[in-house]
C-alpha cells in the first residue's frame, strides 16, 4: 500500500520525493513499474491527490483512456497536472505518437457534444511554453545559448499565453513552434 497521495506518472529519471514514482520504460528505478498502456493501473479508486504526468502521454497508445484512468485513481477535487508537446513541435522524438493543442481539454467537458469522452475534468490552467524542460537542454546546449533560449522563452511565452487559443490556431509557427503545452485539471466527480 502506498503512502503517498501524490503520484508522478511516467517518472523516468525525474523521480519526485514525496510522490509515488512510476515508470516502465526506464533507466532508473522508480517506487512502482508498470506499463502505463496497461489499464488498470495497479493502484486504489480515489486515493491520489495530485498527479503529475511530465511529458509522458505523448508517447501513449490512447491518451483518453489514460486521462479516464487518472481520474478514477484521483479523489474528487484532485489535480492533474499534465505537460506534453505542442503539435507544433510534438513530433520532434522518434517515439511521440502524437503532439497536444488547446483543443485537448474540450473533449473533457460534457458541454463539447462531438466529442466528450465522459471523463468530467475542469481545466484550470492552460500554458505555451516555447523553450521548455531547460534542465534537460543544460547537458546538450553550452550555457550561454540555454540562457539566451530561456530569456527569448519569456518573452515569446508571455504573448503567447495572452490567448494561448490564438496563438495555438494563427502564429506558433512564426516563431518555429512551441516546445510544450501544459494543462492543469481538477478532478470532478
């Protein structure tokens, strides 16, 4: 039994102290290994309170599934705190299956008739990053241009995030596409 109400899906190497690590697919040794295409997941009904998915559901078979899972595993009100690459960039890793856009919490709105997927989910936050996960670029980029990429980074990030609707739909590709697109959801039940 776990003791931890705070799970990090798809840890790989980032394994988060005071979450419940799991993985499968990795060269560290996270507290659960599991395959995360395999429903379900080996863990209780309503326990996590926060559930952390760091650019992991692109590399899934079906994400709606995945998100149907979260939420029966999360209490009511809990927060799903998911990152995963813009479409406009989505496909920059042999292994992505897919890239995300502002339309991905639609489908989890009851209100969206074409195509509810009966997960209720209250989007709270939406964000475009352009230049993201700097702790990964540190150990390929020489400084210097990891610390030119992040100052541009805010730059482009706060007009961006003005309408990340907009932005999504008429000028990511003006600025060659953005890196990752995050969502944060409350679980309604």
């Amino acid at each position: 039994m776990q003791t931890s109400h705070k799970l990090n899906l798809g840890s790989g190497q980032f394994l988060k102290e005071g979450f419940v690590n799991v993985d499968y697919f990795s060269n560290s040794t996270p507290d659960v290994s599991h395959d995360l295409n395999q429903i379900p997941y080996p863990f209780e009904d309503d326990y996590f309170e926060l559930v952390e998915a760091d650019h992991v559901l692109e590399h899934l078979t079906d994400p709606f599934k995945v998100m149907g899972e979260l939420r029966r595993i999360c209490s009511s009100g809990a927060t799903i705190h998911i990152r995963v690459p813009h479409f406009s960039r989505g496909f920059t890793h042999a292994d992505h299956k897919r890239g995300f856009d502002v339309t991905f919490p639609y489908y989890f709105n009851p209100n969206f008739l074409p195509g509810y997927q009966r997960i209720p989910l209250e989007l709270v936050k939406m964000r475009l990053t352009w230049f993201a996960q700097p702790y990964m670029k540190k150990s390929v980029l020489p400084t210097p241009l990891v610390y030119l990429g992040q100052v541009i980074g805010i730059i482009i990030d706060f007009f961006a995030n003005l309408s990340p609707w907009l932005c999504s739909r008429l000028w990511c590709y003006w600025v060659g596409g953005f890196e990752e697109i995050e969502f944060v959801f409350r679980v309604k039940k």
